[in-house]
C-alpha cells in the first residue's frame, strides 16, 4: 500500500488550491447563500482557461478519476460553490462515454468551456427512489420525439442550458427496460422551469413538458437503453465528484470560531476537554471519508466505474456530515442558532447553515437506504428485499 | 499511489491468512480461556518466524515492515488467535532501536510487551501481555526502561479473556532517558496502535462474516432473516465502516513506514503524521469492531447471546483488545494537541 501522491499529482492539486484561492472571493460565497443559486461562474472560467475541466472529464484528456476527485475535493474544502460545474462535468463523462461523435462535438466544448450548465431530469413528481418507474413520456413522431411530463429537484434548471432527461418510451415492458435518455436544450418550446425553494438555500426547480418536440439527435444511448446511460451517470456522481467533504469546511469553522468564542466561564470553547473530543471525532470521519473517496476513484483509475465503492463513501460521508453539523450546534448552543450576518453568530452562520442543509444530503443522489440496499444485494450478496 | 497489496505484501496475506484459519479454530480460542495464551499456536507461530518478523535483518529479524505485521495482526484478529504477536513485535522493534533485544526473545522463546501507561506507585497496571511476557518495556518517568522477570501465568478475571497483569518496576534496565527515551516510546506506541488497529479490522470482518452465514441460513417468517431489509440496512452499514477502518489502518501503517515527519492540517485534511494517524486509526477501528460485533451479535437474536455460538468471543475481545489501552477520550485529547494546538493556560 502506498497513499502517497504522485508529483505531478501534487502540482495539480496545487493550482486547484491556487485557483481557490485566487478566485473564491467572500463575495461569490455570499452570493451563493443570497441567490440560492449553488454555482460560479468564476470559478467554473478559472477553471476552463487552466485547461482543468476537459483535464480532469472521466474519459477525456488524461481522464483521471485521481484528478477529478482532487478538483472538486479541494474546491469542496474551501466552500466553494461547485454544484453546477459537478454536473456539468458528470454529463460530460456521460457524453464522452456513450455519447455519438456529433453529440461529443455539439456538446462537449460547451461544457469544458465553464459556460454553460446541466440539470438533471430524474425524479418526478410521483417518483424519486423508484426512478426507474419514471412516467415522464417520449412518444416517437418521425425522426423527432415528443415530450410530455413532469421534472422533480432539476437543480440549476433555470441557468442551465440542457437537460438530462429520463424518460418512458416503452410502458409495455419492465420499467427498466422502456426507458430512453435524452439531453435536450431547456429553452424548447414547451418547456417551462418553476422556483422550488428549500429550507437549505439552494434554489432548486420543477420543470413541466408539454408537447416539448426534440429531434432524434438528442438522445443519448439506445432507445429503450436509458438505464444503462443511467447506472453510468450515477457511478461518477456518488463519490469521486464532491460531496464527500463537507465535513472539511465545517470543522474548519467551527475551529476557527472556537478558538475565540468563550463560554459562560470565560474559557476559550476550544480549550473545553468536551469540544475537543467530538472536533477530534469529526477529523478522524474527515480523514476516513477522504480515504473512501480516494479509493473509489483509485478504482476508477483502474478501469472501473466505481458504483458500490461510491455508493459506500456516500452513506459514510453524509451520515459523518450530519452527525459533525448535530454535534457543533449542540456545542455552539444559542450562537449556533443565528444566520450569515449576524454578528454573533457561531463561526459566521455556517453552524445555522449546516443544520439546514444537511438533511439533503442523505437524500438526494440516492437514499441512504437505496445505497444501503445496494450494499446489501451487491456487496453482501443479501436477497432483493423488494 | 496504490491502494492495494503488492506481490510481497500477498504473500504475507497468503501464509499468515491460512496459518490462522488451520492451526487457530475457535475451539482453540475457547480452550485458551481464561488465560488467552495458547504456548502451541505461540510455538507453531515462532516456527514461522513471526516473533522475529518486525527485526531488522542485521539483528537476525525479517526486516518486516509494519504494513506486513499489519496484514499478520489483521489474521490474529480474524481468529481471535490466543498469542500475544502484537505486543512480542513492537517490544522487539522498541528494544531492537535500543540495542537490547536476546537470542531468547528474537526466537519466541521469551516473550515481551509494552507497558502502555505510566508507573502507578511501583507498577504498570494491567499490561497487555503482562501474564505471559518476561520482559516488559516502558516508562518510568522520562526513562525508558526493560524489567526481566518471571512471567506471572495467570491473568485478572477479565472480560475478554486476556492475558493481561500488572508488573513490578523494581530491577529495571534504563535503555533511553529524556527526550530520546519519550521519543522511541511515542513510536512503539503508536506501532502498537497501528497493529492493534489491524486486529481490530479483522475482528469487525469475522463478525460481519459470522452474521452473514447466520442471517442466510436462520428462517423466520418462512424466509431467510437476511432477506429482510431492516437486518440488511444493519449489516450493510458495516462494509461501509470496515473499508474506512481497513483503508485508515493501512495508512497508519504506511505513515509508519515513512519514517519521515508529516503533516496534520485539519484545514485540509491532509495527514500524514504517523503517530496522529496510528491514534485515529486506533480510535476508528475500535468503534468499527464495537459496531460490526454489536450488529452481529444481535442479528444472530438469543443464540448471539449463548456461550455455544461463536460470536460472543469476538463481541468482549472487540472491547478488550482496545480499552486496555485506556479511555478512548484520553486518547481523544491528546490528538487534539496535535490537530488544534495545546490547551490555553488558565491565568
């Protein structure tokens, strides 16, 4: 065993680090929590310009996994929003692996520009978890097919410029098997995008077809072959691109506020032998999660899509994070409870913040318990349970 | 960067893994209690060389590193095996750096420990090993001293069955004093958590393996007990922690290995130092066994419960092997020096 990264592995992380540093101005933070929209377009230029996006695509460039997941590993620790730019780049694994070469052409450069963005067209107002029973319908008509159907949590939706679209093309066979992707520009006729808010800022959408007609050119994969392009999908989004480090800024926070805040005795709360135990605790689940998102992209850098190993850190790294944000408001107590702006708010509102957003994150890219599920069938061998 | 075994490393994996699964059944275990020592499976190990593994090649030793006595402590763990090779191993390696390690001890004739703690009037309370071992190495104020006396035999009733007893300081060898002294013992410390860490893991498999046999063959309700999604959601939790457990374990080790200073930035999360991870790794490994064997014992219902099924052995050794080291939030604070700097003095 060897956890020891390469040079050149160590220059790239280093200007990623840089680039942070450079572009992630307090502003752009601030903007993330007033607009709800999770994305900069700073930093996603920053990044283009380096040559990093097309650098770091699985599939693409050097494609390596060690290098995607450092991108957004370190993008993550320093609180930057990356949501947008993750997606993007995971459609443009999707569109590099399975795309044609004219959606590659089409497509591609848009994406590795920074530019433009993607959403997600899942879930739908009737089916999350069960995605695969999508009812959102795509009825042939010649060389086009029209849309007709509904659009859950299509985050990004309203500055995106696609949209990654499952959909039932075959109701007559399992519900695998009837389903076709598309990734379809969102300004079609017939589309239209409404706000969701959510209790943890982040703006995301509700997205409504209605006799959308997009030309066959715009489907990604076979027809009736959307789960496939689906199970590659969900291998680059659970683990290697973000969502593994929350627990990161957190506790960086918190230290930092900790170590000027003091309690009703006049102890720096830092010096609390209490406080230190579970700060001690979030860094070993910290450290633990790095390890487990490493892997699943070693795994990957082997050849592999790494579905379970992703699937492992995702339930490990987000229940982490919500146990971490559970136990830093308990020790921040009243300050905790205020937000951003608020000048006596534990380190800076981001104790208040986490409390709100973490709940999501055992949720959405799949449950904690269809990833448990997951592990039990495919890691264990356990019977289906359903 | 490779997060796998090498060739060497697999043939460690290779002997070690089928020495354990022959010659140590938990019949074997089970026999062993109370004491926790069995001298054949010690003898039969030594014929392998295992106590001499860890020694450098001039000293007559294999030269191991400590990622390949990991792969060997993970085994002891995965059988629960009755001889005490992590604490043989990193006495030798401490006395080894100190010139002091004999004949006796490099071929397993003799057994050694480590004091973990510090002297209590004029006694190591309750040393790993301490039943068994002769010599016994470890601090008594700022020196590092080896006492050479007859090994008691028998162990305090205690909950795991270990080997364990308190030792008299009196005729004790100073090897090391000051900072040189602290220093050797800092790593022999951290290379016993690191390998205690390893047994852990393997401990957390066997009872996940354990589980997995039982939830498959135990009907109720006319199906498999595994088939039923809220055993499964308690056994699945449990790969998850063992591929952390086993990937910080083999870091620990790794950084052991290095020898050379390393980081610890919470800020990035970027750790590198060898006795801040052997601590985490110690920490995490022992809540991954605490878990796996409380999951598996209670999926295994009544019978989890009685003497005759194994799991029980593994649920107290799970406590046993790492509370002897002391309360987890003591070890908790001190990494906390190392990750947020020293407690500020009350004026």
């Amino acid at each position: 065993m060897d956890f020891s990264l390469s040079p050149e592995q160590l220059e790239f992380r280093d200007q990623i680090r840089a680039i942070a540093r450079d572009t992630l101005t307090p502003e752009i933070v601030e903007r993330q929590h007033t607009s709800g929209t999770f994305n900069s377009p700073e930093i996603n230029r920053a990044l283009a310009d380096a040559g990093f996006l097309e650098r770091s695509v699985p599939g693409l460039g050097k494609g390596d996994p060690i290098e995607l997941w450092m991108l957004f590993n370190e993008l993550e620790k320093v609180s930057a929003p990356v949501d947008g730019i993750s997606m993007a780049m995971m459609i443009a694994g999707v569109v590099a692996h399975v795309g044609t070469e004219e959606q590659q052409e089409m497509i591609l450069p848009q994406l590795l520009s920074g530019e433009v963005l993607v959403s997600l067209g899942y879930s739908e107002p009737e089916t999350g978890s069960d995605v695969a029973a999508a009812a959102t319908r795509a009825v042939r008509d010649g060389d086009e097919w029209v849309i007709n159907g509904a659009k859950m949590w299509t985050t990004m939706g309203h500055v995106a410029k696609w949209i990654l679209l499952l959909t039932r093309t075959n109701p007559d066979v399992p519900k695998h098997k009837g389903l076709t992707m598309f990734l379809i520009p969102l300004d079609l006729p017939g589309i239209t995008v409404e706000a969701v808010h959510t209790m943890g800022t982040e703006r995301t959408n509700a997205t409504f077809y209605d006799d959308v007609r997009v030309d066959d050119r715009y489907r990604i994969g076979e027809v009736d072959g959307g789960w496939k392009v689906m199970g590659v999908a969900l291998a680059f989004e659970r683990g290697v691109m973000g969502g593994t480090a929350m627990g990161v800024p957190l506790l960086h926070h918190f230290r930092d506020w900790a170590a000027s805040a003091r309690d009703d005795d006049g102890r720096r709360l830092i010096d609390d032998p209490i406080v230190r135990e579970q700060m001690v605790r979030v860094a070993i689940d910290n450290e633990v999660a790095s390890l487990m998102t490493l892997r699943a992209a070693y795994l990957a850098a082997l050849g592999g899509l790494p579905g379970l190993e992703g699937s492992m850190v995702k339930v490990f790294a987000t229940d982490a994070y919500q146990k971490a944000s559970r136990w830093f408001s308990r020790l921040a107590g009243p300050a905790g409870l205020l937000r951003f702006g608020e000048p006596a708010a534990a380190a800076e509102g981001w104790v208040e913040y986490d409390a709100r957003h973490s709940p999501v994150t055992t949720i959405y890219g799949g449950t904690g318990e269809i990833n448990r599920n997951n592990v039990a069938e495919r890691h264990l061998g356990l019977p289906k349970a359903r | 960067m490779r997060l796998e075994l090498t060739d060497d490393e697999r043939t460690i994996e290779e002997v070690f893994g089928g020495f354990f699964r022959n010659e140590c059944p938990t019949a074997l275990v089970r026999a062993a209690e109370p004491l926790g020592f069995d001298r054949g499976l010690w003898a039969r190990l030594t014929e392998l060389g295992a106590p001499a593994m860890g020694l450098s090649e001039a000293r007559g030793g294999g030269g191991a590193t400590l990622t390949d006595l990991a792969i060997v402590a993970e085994h002891v763990g995965r059988s629960i095996a009755p001889v005490p090779f992590v604490e043989h191993v990193t006495a030798l390696r401490l006395l080894d750096a100190c010139g002091a390690v004999t004949d006796a001890l490099r071929d397993g004739v003799e057994i050694a420990t480590v004091a973990l703690g510090p002297v209590r009037t004029d006694r190591w309370p309750l040393v790993p090993a301490g039943a068994v071992a002769s010599t016994v190495v470890g601090m008594v104020g700022d020196d590092l001293v080896a006492v050479r006396s007859d090994a008691p035999g028998s162990a305090p009733s205690n909950h795991a069955c270990m080997p364990i007893a308190d030792r008299s300081v009196e005729g004790a060898t100073v090897l090391a004093s000051g900072a040189a002294a602290h220093g050797a013992f800092a790593v022999a410390r951290a290379e016993w958590q690191t390998l205690t860490a390893a047994a852990l893991v393997g401990i957390a498999r066997s009872a996940l393996d354990l589980a997995l046999v039982y939830v498959n063959e135990r009907h109720q309700f006319d199906r498999p007990i595994g088939a039923f999604q809220a055993v499964q959601h308690q056994l699945a939790d449990l790969p998850i922690a063992l591929e952390g457990a086993g990937l910080l374990a083999a870091k620990a080790a790794w950084a052991g290995d290095r020898r050379t200073p390393g980081l610890v930035s919470i800020d990035t999360c970027d750790i590198t130092d060898f006795t801040a991870l052997a601590a985490m790794a110690f920490l995490y490994t022992s809540d991954t066994a605490t878990l796996a064997t409380d999951r598996s014992l209670h999926v295994h219902g009544g019978y989890g419960f009685s003497e005759e099924y194994d799991i029980q052995l593994y649920y107290r050794r799970a406590r046993g092997w790492s509370l002897i080291a002391g309360d987890p939030a003591r070890e908790c604070r001190s990494l906390a020096d190392a990750m947020f700097g020293p407690v500020e003095e009350v004026v």
